[in-house]
C-alpha cells in the first residue's frame, strides 16, 4: 500500500467492492420485490396481518431503533460526558413506558400504523404534511 495515500482516497478495487454491494442489493430487493411471495395488502406487509406474537415484534422495533451509530457512538459519549449520560437511559425508559400506555392502545383502536396517519385523521393532509417535513428536518 502506498504510504502517501490517505486515509479517505478511494482507489478503483474500492469502487468495485461499493457498486458489487449495491448492486447485490439491488438485485435481492428486485428479486423480493416479484418472486418473494404474495401479499395481498400493505397492512399484511407491514404489520404482518396483527397475527404476531409480542416477542417478534418486541425485537424488530429494538432493532429498528438501534441503529450502528447509537452502538457505537453511546461509548464516546459517556466516555466524553461521563455518567450524566445514564439520565438518557432513564428518559427512554419512562417515554417508551408513557408511549407504551398511553399512544398504543389509541393507535391500536383506530388500527393506523404511524403518528403521520393519526394526524391526517385528526386534522388533515397538509397537517401531515407538515410533521412529516419537520421530522425530516430534525432528523
């Protein structure tokens, strides 16, 4: 390897590995996407027809939510912060628990998926609209 190459230079067996990835992606999801079975709505898919137990589901959701740079960037930053760090432990506990109790059942009885659906149904589109831009932006 050449010494005076940097860290962050991409060389052409660099590209070939990123566009093969892409490209085995794509090709799953293309595969999936007309030979991966029939569903017969969106509901089915995504909620998987409310015939799941709590466990798997239990388990998507902290998957979902737990992403590479939390695993990896919690570390640093109780390493920089210190401890004080653990009191966002404790708020995700008791919003998780608030969330929980009190959004679930509602959500649940209405039978929508998301807050944005809830919101449509409150309000309207454009009030959708409109969390859904903020949230992009906050992200």
């Amino acid at each position: 390897m050449d010494a005076s190459r940097g860290i962050g230079t991409f060389t052409v067996w660099d590209y070939v590995v990123f566009a093969a990835v892409l490209l085995i992606s794509a090709v799953i999801g293309i595969y999936y996407a007309f030979a991966g079975g029939s569903r017969e709505t969106s509901k089915d898919f995504l909620m998987g027809g409310r015939r799941m137990h709590a466990v798997p589901v239990a388990l998507s959701l902290t998957a979902s939510f737990m992403s590479a740079v939390t695993v990896l960037g919690t570390p640093a930053e109780v390493y920089r912060f210190g401890t004080i760090y653990s009191i966002f432990g404790l708020t995700y506990f008791l919003v998780v628990v608030i969330s929980a109790e009190v959004f679930l059942p509602v959500f649940y009885k209405l039978g929508i998926t998301s807050t944005y659906e809830y919101l449509e149904l409150r309000f309207n589109r454009y009030v959708r609209l409109l969390g859904t831009i903020f949230y992009i932006i906050q992200t």
